[in-house]
C-alpha cells in the first residue's frame, strides 16, 4: 500500500538545490570554443585557385533541379 | 526497395524504414584527405555517376575536378585557433563520392602553419544541398539536425611527403 508520501500520481519534483546538468557540447560547439587566454578564433573558408575550371553556377543550378526532380 | 514494401503491403514481412540520414564526423589526414562516410548507402546524384565514369557536360555528367565544393555541396569554414598571425589559405577538390561516402582534398597553400599552435585547428562541414543526400531505400534526404559536423584538423605534412613515411 502507498503511504500518503508516496501517491502514484505524484510529480517528481527536482531538487531545487541540485545544480542541473549541462546538456553534452556538440563537435561543432566544441570546435568554435574560444580556450581560455586565447586570442579570438579567426574563420577562414576556402578560395579558387587562378585558372581552375569549375562548372558555371545557371548550369549547377539546373542540374540540382534535375536531381531534384528525380528524387 | 520496390519488392521489399510489396511483400510488407501483402502481409509478406513487416518493414522496417531505415533510420534518418546521417554523416558521420569525418576523419581529416595528416595530408589533409576528409573522409566523410554516410550511416546508410545514399543515392549518388546522376551527374557526378557520369561525371567519374568520365561522361562530359554534354552528356550530363560533371568530372568531379569542375565541382564548386564550397558553393554547392557542402561548405567547410576552417577555423583557426593557432598561430592567429599566418595567414591561412586553402582549395578544396571532390576526390570520390560514392554509395558510402564521399572523399574532400584540402589543399593547405602553406601545410606547416595548421594547428601549429597549442590547440589544434578545427574544420567545421555544413552540407549545403541536402537533396544531394538522399537515402537509397527510403528517398529521404538529410535532415538540417544531422547537416553539420566538426572535426580537429591534425598537424599536416608538407606537400608531397608520404603519411605513411611520417607516421612510422
């Protein structure tokens, strides 16, 4: 038999003195951590090198719609 | 695919769909190869398929070496956290894309400056065309949740210097 603290229906409160734990840190919030006494991180994408062919960007365009289409 | 959801139609077998599309967190080499594998085959978009088996535009097929990485399919943004005073510069180039996964070459303009420091580089990856990420058996693309990952980018080697010789 339940006692009258122990109500089935009960919540479960937490402790409102327990510190709550800190959700785990993604690989990419990880990998934008500022370390401590370190000077800002500085981001950095890629370029293209002079004279590389790439394929133009209306012809991209039309083939992701293919592709898409497709799907 | 097609024969397995009409025998689950028929009563035949209960199917099962796979599970969401993820990549998993690529490993980059010391000769800055990413390599970035997929958690369920995919289906590889028809014009890369043409594109290595060396089919041209004409024909709707793109060699890998004319892809805009960055502009198309996943964009990488190197972040620095070492030696914040060199200028870092670096191309990217599609090496392979299959069924599994899909390879990214990082050309380091100068390889000697990355993580030189105390804390090592890190290069974080954003799939930018989910549409090209679709799985073969279900057709459901990659989800925004599972678009994006991290990694550390090791010490690298300079140009035309073996791994394989380093690491020994």
């Amino acid at each position: 038999m339940l006692s009258k603290f122990e109500d089935e229906d009960d919540e479960v409160v937490a402790d409102p003195d327990k510190p709550k734990e800190k959700p785990a840190e993604s690989p990419v919030e990880s990998a934008l951590k500022q370390e401590k006494n370190e000077p800002e991180v500085k981001v950095v994408g890629p370029t293209i090198p002079p004279g590389k062919v790439l394929v133009d960007n209306k012809v991209m365009e039309s083939l992701l719609k293919e592709n898409e289409a497709r799907a | 695919m097609a024969k397995k959801l009409k025998e689950a139609k028929e009563g035949k077998i209960k199917y099962v769909p796979p599970p969401p599309v993820k990549v998993s967190a690529p490993t980059i080499t010391r000769d800055g190869k990413i390599g970035i594998k997929f958690n369920q085959p995919l289906q590889v978009p028809d014009f890369i398929k043409k594109g290595q088996s060396g089919r041209l535009l004409a024909e709707g097929g793109i060699p890998l070496s004319e892809i805009n990485v960055q502009r198309d399919i996943i964009e990488f943004i190197f972040i620095q956290k070492s030696g914040l005073d060199d200028k870092i510069e670096y191309s990217l180039d599609l090496d392979h894309w299959t069924e599994e996964g899909m390879g990214v070459k990082i050309n380091f303009k100068n390889p000697l400056l990355i993580s030189k420091g105390k804390n090592n580089d890190a290069m974080v990856s954003v799939i930018k065309n989910k549409n090209l990420f679709v799985s073969k058996e279900s057709g459901e693309p990659i989800s925004s949740k599972h678009s994006t990952f991290a990694n550390p980018v090791p010490r690298q080697v300079p140009h035309s210097t073996s791994i394989e010789v380093v690491d020994e």
